[in-house]
C-alpha cells in the first residue's frame, strides 16, 4: 500500500504534505525525453533530429544512441548535487511519442517508463518530488519548436481525436504512478497557446481530470494557461479539490531591455512586479496554488554576474509571493542548464561547429525576415498580428532544411563509434556548474556549503 501521508496536496492556496506547508523549489529536466535544438545544440525538432540520426546510422543504431543518451543523461552523481542544492522538486518533461505510436491509435508504448521510471526511483532515492510534464502532444499544443510540431501550427486544438489521444494516455501513466507518492503531480500539457475555443480548451482539462480520476485520487493536477501558460483568461472554475495551476516567467520576451544592463535595477524589479503580478490574478480568482514551472535565461560566461541577478529578481518575486518554482533548466549543452559539459567533451565540439553556422537566434530572425520578404515581393506587407504566426510556420520550414544542411553532414563526419560515444559528455564527470548560479538557489533552499 502507498504511503498517503507523502503525497504531496492541495490545501487552500498552498501545497502541504501531511498537514505541513511546502514550496516546490527545483529545476525542469529539459531537452532529456523531449529534445530542444537550441538547448542541445542540434537544429531541428525532437523528431527530426532523431529521423536525421536513423538516417545516417540506421534505425537500430538510432535507437540505441538515444536509449544510451536517455538512460545516460542523469545518474545518481547528479542527484547528489541536486540535494547539496537542497532542491525537492524536478519537471520532467517528455514527449507523448515515448507512449503512443501515431500508426497504432488505441495502443500503448512501455518505454516511456523505462525512461521516467529511472528518474522517479533516484527522486524517490534522493526524497526530490518529481513532476510529470506532458511537453509535446499529437499536432502540437503551440506553434513553436519546443513542442516537437512539423507545421507551426497548434492543431492539437482543431482536432478531438487528437485531445482524446492524449486524455486516455493520461488515464494510462495515472494507473502508472497512481501509488507513487515521489511523483508530485501531473503537468497535463506544456505552454498551450493560440488557443481560440474556450468550451475546447477547458472541456480537454475536465475529461483529462475525470480520466486520470478513475484510477488515482491522489495526485496534483496542473493546468496551464493560454499564450504559453501567461494567459489565464480563458479559463474557467475546477471543482476538483488537488487542481492546481501553472504559469511560466519569461518577462524578457515583452520586455528585451530587461536583459541590458544599462536598465536600472528598480527598474527592471518594477517591470518584473508588474508581469509577475497579472499572473498571480490567477490564484487570487479561484484560491488555488500556484506554481511558476519554468523561469531562466541563457547563461553566458562574461555576462554571469549580471544574469544571475536577473534570475535573482525573479526568484525574489516568487519567494516574496509564497510561489513555488522551477528554473529551467537543470542540464543541457551549455545554454540554460546550471549543469553542462565541458568545452572540451565530444558533444561540445561537435555542437561547437555546428553553432558557427546555426543557432536558435539567427533562424527566429530569418523567420521573420522571410515573412517579411515573401509578403512584400508577392503580395503586401503584413501587420505584426499576421506576422507572429506565420514565422513559426516559417520555421519549420526552415529546419527541415537546416537538418538536412547544418545537421546530417556534421553527423556523417562521425563514425558510428565515435557518435555512440556522444552522449558520455552528459556524464557528471565530463560536466561543469554555474556555481553563481548555484550559491542563489542555496540562499533560497536554505542550505550552506
């Protein structure tokens, strides 16, 4: 029998376990069963980098890099940094096509719990709640690449059998981890956005809610908002008592001057104040917790001192408020993660090269900058409105070919020996740490070094 007395539950507007108070303080597990070009350092979408990968090796020789690179990418070393950090909470993010096979509707895959059940035993192990994050579902919840779409397009909203795919797999990981009291909620689906039918977008939550209630009773459930989970508008009121909600800090993607350090202080805080406080309305309106699941930055080398005061703002604003957080992200190739490997390892190199011709900044400005050029060579130019969605369909475009131009030949150039041997750079003795970054979650978890 499950210990209830450690699921963690919903009371009022916090989080308790056993009757006591607790804030999430921890970190997402991003570009691990969900890859993300710019935090991998490898152009193009969770699928197509690993069609690229099967294309040059072969399908079986793809398969095992990336068991080896999943199954790899964390062990126990980095758990025992996590605990020295004093966090008890970890988003795990992961595509939907770890469970379900598009060709064969109706069935299930198991190796998605190969993956996640590795993580959950060394949370369980380390006492650091794990929290199960839904980050690419069929069509794709928002245009963007994070989601693994091939069309720029949100059609998860268009379709219902899209939605029921996903609501019956969540019905399927809730039998799952129904007496894992480690496994902290269930995050239903990441950053929804360009959501326009509000009876579609809340009647998906009520029959993912009455889903997952069939089988267990016990876990969190997180809702996410509309425009990458900024936009609670939409929404309407859960009876379900352990419904919680989620929102993501990103205040930079309005305000790039934030990012400067020529802005003052005060008054980047007061910006920051200002977007952190429309998104708490949310708590304030239905008297339920809630959770900021990702906030972070691009970390950079000479500018760490001055970034780790911006992710500082930010985090005050959530200790200030009583939110709990989650920075994003623990480990990647050298981008966002506190944890990353050395310049030195196979994987750094490899990316290294590939950066010299791609990155995440230059296909978003040329995205935009062919938009630009198709409407004004062939037809008018386009407001800002019209603008915005189009670059995304844009980009998939271009990352098909930036696969085929700025991946697969980096890939050829390996032999399958030495490509096999990649992801070992994820090893925590082949890594290194923000330690800057580190010495701020330590004041916030409270644990001295």
């Amino acid at each position: 029998m499950a210990d209830y007395s450690k699921f963690v539950q919903v009371s009022g507007e916090d989080f308790t376990v056993n009757g006591e108070k607790i804030l999430f303080r921890g970190f997402g597990l991003g570009t691990w069963m969900n890859l993300e070009h710019f935090m991998i350092g490898l152009p193009g979408t969770d699928t197509m980098i690993k069609k690229a990968f099967a294309e040059v090796y072969g399908e079986e020789r793809s398969t095992q890099f990336f068991d080896r690179f999943l199954l790899e990418f964390m062990d126990e070393r980095d758990f025992v940094y996590l605990k020295s950090l004093g966090v008890n909470s970890l988003r795990l993010p992961f595509n939907y096509k770890y469970f379900i096979d598009d060709q064969q509707p109706g069935s299930y895959k198991e190796e998605g719990f190969v993956y996640l059940d590795h993580i959950v035993a060394l949370c369980e192990k380390y006492e650091i709640y794990a929290i199960l994050d839904l980050h690419s579902v069929p069509g794709g919840q928002n245009p963007d690449w994070h989601c693994d779409t091939a069309s720029g397009l949100p059609l998860f909203w268009e379709y219902a059998a899209l939605r029921e795919s996903v609501i019956g797999l969540w019905g399927h990981i809730a039998r799952h981890y129904r007496n894992q009291p480690w496994v902290a909620a269930y995050d239903i689906v990441n950053e929804p956005s360009m959501v326009t039918n509000a009876a579609v977008f809340n009647e998906f939550y009520q029959k993912v809610i009455a889903e997952i209630r069939k089988y267990d009773q016990q876990h969190i459930i997180f809702i996410e908002g509309n425009h990458f989970t900024t936009d609670f508008s939409m929404l309407g009121p859960v009876e379900d008592p352990q419904v919680a909600y989620e929102f993501h800090f990103y205040p930079f993607v309005d305000e790039p001057a934030v990012l400067t350090p020529e802005m003052d202080r005060e008054r980047r805080k007061e910006i920051f104040a200002a977007a952190f406080g429309k998104l708490l309305d949310i708590r304030a309106k239905y008297k339920r917790p809630v959770w900021c699941g990702e906030l972070g930055l691009v970390l950079e080398p000479e500018q760490i001192g001055f970034q780790v005061t911006i992710i500082e703002d930010m985090l005050e604003l959530c200790e200030a408020n009583d939110v709990s957080w989650a920075l994003w992200t623990y480990k990647d190739a050298a981008c966002m993660g506190i944890v990353y490997p050395r310049k030195e390892t196979p994987w750094r190199q490899l990316t290294g090269r590939i950066r010299e011709i791609w990155n995440q900044q230059q296909e978003q400005e040329k995205g935009e900058a062919l938009v630009d050029h198709m409407a004004e060579t062939y037809f008018q130019p386009v407001s800002s409105e019209q603008r915005y969605p189009l670059q995304f369909r844009m980009r998939t475009i271009m990352q098909a070919i930036c696969v085929e131009q700025n991946l697969k030949p980096f890939l050829q150039e390996l032999s399958w020996e030495e490509a096999y041997q990649l992801p070992a750079s994820f090893h925590w003795d082949q890594c290194e740490q923000w330690d800057e970054l580190a010495d701020l979650v330590r004041r916030y978890t409270a644990v001295s070094v």
